[in-house]
C-alpha cells in the first residue's frame, strides 16, 4: 500500500500550521488531502486487453518460431538448411531462459537511465496477480520476451552458412544480456535516457531492427565473406519455404506493432492498419524497383520487399496515419532494394541473407520518417509535417546512439568469444555443408 496518503496529512498540518491557519481548518484541509490521495483508483485487471495481449504475444512469438526459421531456411543453400532453422529455434530456447532470468530486470526495472536495476532477477516478486498496467505483469514479460527472441535470431542471417553453433549460442547469449536488455530499458525502460529525451519507437524500430542489422553487420564483417563469395552461386534453394515464412511474419508483425499499443484499443487499431499499408507498399515498390534494374520481378524480391515495409513501419506504428505509411513503405521498399543489392556490392561485405540491408536500413529509415510524419492526433507527438522539424532531429539521435553502442558491443563480444572459441567453422566444413558436420542431419 502506498505511504503517499499516510504521509499527506502531516505534511499539510506542518504547513498550514506554519502559516498560522486555525486548527479546525487544519484538521479539515488535512483530511481532504488524505481522502483525495487515497481516492486515486488503483488499476484494475482488464480482461479484454489481457485476452488481446495474449493472442499478440503468440503472434510474435510466431513470427520467429516457424515464421523467420522458414523464411531464412529457405534462403540458404540445401546443405545448410537444418543449421539455419536449428539457430532460430535454439535462439527461441536460450533467448528466452535469459530474458527470465535477467534480461527482463535490466531493461524493465527503474535503475540508472542506462541500465535497469537487478531487482526482478528470476521474476522475482512477479506473481498471477501482479499488473503492469491494466494486464497481467506476466503477458508482459512473455510479450517482451517474444521481442528479445526474434531481434537476435534476424541477426543471425548476416552469418549464415560459416558460424559455428557453439560459439553461436555463447555469442548470443552474451549479445541479449549485455546489448539488447540495455537498449530496450533505454528505449521502453522506466527512466531510460533515450524516452526522456523523446526518442518515438513505438514497437522496435531501434531497439529490434536497427539493433539487430548493425550487430549482423559487424558479425558479417569480422567472422569474413562465406568460401567462395560472390564468385560462386549462392541462390535460395527453396524460395516456397521462404515465401511462407515470410507470410507468416506479415501475419505474426499484427502482433508485434498492433500489440505494442498494450490494449485493444483505437491505437491499436491504427497500428494494424498503417501495417498492412505499408508491408504492402514496399513490397510492391521493391518488385517494380527490381523489375526496372534486372528486367524480371522475383519471388524474393518481392517477398524482401513487404519484410523491409514491416520493419519500416514498425518505429511509426503508433504515430502515424494510413498516408505516412504509404510513403514510409514506399521509400522503404525502394532504399532496401538498393542496400540489399547495390550498397552490399559498393562495400564490399557479406551478409548473407540480408539483414542489415532490411532490417538495419528499413530501421533506420522508418525511425527517421517517424519524425516526419509522426501526428499528435494518433500518438500524442507531432512531426515535421505538422511543425516540429526537431522530432527529426532526435530520431536521429536516438538511431545514432543505437548504432554506436550496438556495433562496439557486438565487435567486442565477437572479439572475445574469437579468442576463446573461434567464431569460424573450418573449410571443409564450410564447402561440405553445416548441417551434417554440426548436427549429424541432413534433409536428404
């Protein structure tokens, strides 16, 4: 219970007293005081949100376990398929033992504006009738644990085909703890710095994606290209399966953005719609983006489109109307196509299926356009389109910081677990294929 109104009524006697009043108007003042503190309604468990956030956490949950295993697995080369899908899957497993144990307390407990305190290690004093908000405390968790599942598993496309898997697991492991649970209290914590300073990120545009393509990145670049690459041919083996999975994250991504609003409400309704706007948008603007430079449209292409609209919108979700979604997926699908084909041959790195091309890029470019076309009606901040030009300039801000702490902190952890492990699987094992050498399976 709290002390507020135990403490109200003394604090008011000291100071009317102090000012010479009569003590009856004293005693009067200092019992409306404790009543009116004491009216404040607690929360109450609402069981129509409740019954919304469970089905969005399934939805997100969905998106990484078969959604994004498939999406990836059909990407790669036969050879490496059960590698692919086992690294979503044992991402899904590890990721989530550690949000409960610590990840959870880091980045949703108050602490430091950096760094959430240990107070909830293990759940502890989590129980079936703690709230946050007006849902259960423990669909919150779960909720956010399906975001610390997913981010490190798309970082994982930057490597296929070459990690080995425990260094994988010990790499990742590391990553959640010590980058992502840091970056989500800066973001969505209590008293995180980047919220204070008014940085929009209503559903992951900097802490999943941006996050995410700029570990991949750095990850691509210091385990080096896949034996063979570009020379030899490196094209999906099965784009069906990546055209389901890719489905199933369209579908799963209703949760993630529709679900951030953590009610079944209007916003939320408005982020389900912006969604769908614009993961529609960008993959029809990469197709006709493709069609222009290569004279075909493909399957992939297409596919890659509506994921890099997804995560576009995924920042602005809950800022912005149906025509900001528009443009956003438009430009999204368009700068995608180019980093993903283009910027990728320009510098010169592998990342091999993508993710910082998609997520990196379509991150940043969607945290940017939330600032311009953010509305004050839909999420209480306004844009530059409606005259606050500084929004953008904190989006960057907030996306700058991302990306410096993410890519000393990736290339650190690479660093070490190098020195103890390795991070490469030998050349043999790399020409011959990853999922017989590492799992004694293959899907022959």
């Amino acid at each position: 219970m709290s002390r507020l109104p135990l403490l109200a009524a003394p604090i008011m006697a000291v100071t009317l007293g102090l000012a010479g009043l009569p003590g009856e108007a004293l005693a009067q003042d200092a019992a409306a005081a404790a009543a009116a503190a004491a009216a404040v309604p607690a929360p109450t468990l609402s069981a129509g949100d409740t019954a919304w956030m469970i089905t969005a956490t399934a939805l997100v949950l969905f998106m990484t376990i078969p959604g994004l295993a498939l999406f990836y697995g059909g990407m790669v080369r036969k050879m490496n398929v059960l590698a692919t899908v086992m690294q979503s899957f044992a991402i899904c497993c590890l990721a989530s033992i550690l949000w409960m144990v610590i990840g959870y307390s880091i980045a949703f407990t108050e602490g430091t504006p950096f760094f959430g305190s240990l107070d909830k290690m293990f759940l502890a004093g989590i129980g079936k009738d703690t709230l946050s908000g007006v849902i259960p405390e423990t669909v919150f968790v779960v909720f956010q644990m399906t975001f610390a599942i997913i981010t490190p598993a798309l970082m994982a496309g930057a490597f296929a085909d070459r990690m080995k898997f425990s260094s994988m697991l010990i790499f990742i492991g590391l990553w959640s703890v010590l980058i992502y649970a840091p970056i989500t209290h800066w973001v969505w914590g209590p008293g995180g710095y980047l919220l204070k300073d008014g940085v929009l990120d209503y559903a992951g545009g900097t802490v999943v994606h941006i996050n995410s393509g700029v570990a991949g990145l750095v990850a691509a670049v210091i385990i080096g290209k896949r034996k063979g690459y570009p020379e030899q041919n490196f094209m999906p083996h099965n784009l069906v399966l990546s055209l389901i999975g890719a489905s199933m994250l369209w579908v799963g991504w209703f949760g993630f953005n529709a679900g951030s609003a953590l009610a079944a409400d209007g916003r939320a309704g408005m982020a389900m719609l912006v969604t769908q706007v614009a993961a529609a948008t960008a993959g029809m603007a990469w197709m006709f983006a493709e069609w222009m430079a290569k004279g075909k449209p493909s399957v992939l292409g297409i596919i890659s489109g509506a994921v890099a609209g997804l995560v576009a919108i995924t920042p602005a979700s809950g800022f912005v109307g149906p025509m900001g979604a528009l443009a956003i997926g438009a430009v999204a699908g368009v700068v995608c196509f180019w980093a993903a084909t283009s910027l990728k041959k320009m510098l010169g790195y592998d990342d091999s299926l993508d993710a910082f091309g998609v997520h990196g890029i379509g991150g940043i470019i969607g945290a940017i356009l939330t600032g311009v076309f953010a509305q004050e009606a839909i999420g209480g901040t306004a844009g530059l389109l409606e005259g606050n030009a500084g929004q953008v300039w904190t989006q960057i801000y907030g996306i700058a910081a991302t990306i410096v702490y993410s890519a000393i902190g990736t290339a650190v952890l690479l660093k070490v677990v190098d020195v103890i492990m390795g991070l490469r699987v030998d050349e043999d094992v790399e020409r011959d294929g990853l999922d017989l050498a590492l799992h004694g399976e293959t899907i022959h």
